[in-house]
C-alpha cells in the first residue's frame, strides 16, 4: 500500500511517500519508478505501486552515521 506523511524541512513542507511492500513506486515528475519520493506539499504528484521490488533496502540511522563518519563496511 503507498504510504505518505507529511514532514517539515527548513520550515518547508513535503510530502514523503513510498509502498510498505517495499517495491518501486511509479509517478511523480519526472515520471520514474522511485523507492520513495520527497515532494513540495501541494505539488499533486501522484504515485502508483509497481510489482518491483527494492533489492537495497532503506539505510538505517546507523548506517548513515556509519557512512558520514567513515566506519561503513
């Protein structure tokens, strides 16, 4: 099921979007499959679930932390 909640960067609004089967979600602009899009509230892009599965799965904190500080694998 494509999932979407409402953040807030900077003081600017987006909408975070992505499918909980963890596939590719089609749409947006431009018009591409996508593990998970971050738009501009109010920007009506729209997504549709694929049959594709993600083959990375999304990096966790630690992963990042791992990644910025140079400790990642």
């Amino acid at each position: 099921m494509i999932k979407t909640e409402t953040i807030t960067i900077n003081e600017k609004q987006l909408v975070h979007t992505w499918s909980d089967r963890n596939v590719y979600i089609y749409g947006g602009s431009p018009e591409n499959n996508y593990d998970e899009a971050y738009d501009p509230f109010g920007s009506g892009r729209t997504y549709v679930e694929t049959d594709i599965p993600i083959e990375h799965p999304n990096p966790t904190a630690e992963d990042i932390v791992n990644i910025l500080t140079g400790e990642a694998e």
